[in-house]
C-alpha cells in the first residue's frame, strides 16, 4: 500500500507511507526527503 503524506518542506518532493514505513523523515515537525533531512544534519 502506498499513501500520500506530504512534500518535502525543502525540495518539495512528494513523500509517501509505503507499506507502514514513511518514505522520508519527520524532524522538527516538518517533513524531509532522505537527501534534504540528511543535509540538515
């Protein structure tokens, strides 16, 4: 199952719940992509 979340706050792509897991990170109580949350750490 694949759901709609949200976008990345930064890059604005679109981030999915892909079978229970979040394609993405929540931090700081905004969603990320992979690549934008790891450049914000």
């Amino acid at each position: 199952m694949r759901e709609l979340v949200g976008t990345c706050t930064v890059c604005g792509k679109e981030i999915y719940c892909e079978d229970g897991f979040l394609n993405g990170e929540h931090l700081d109580n905004e969603l990320y992509c992979f690549d934008c949350a790891a450049e914000k750490e």
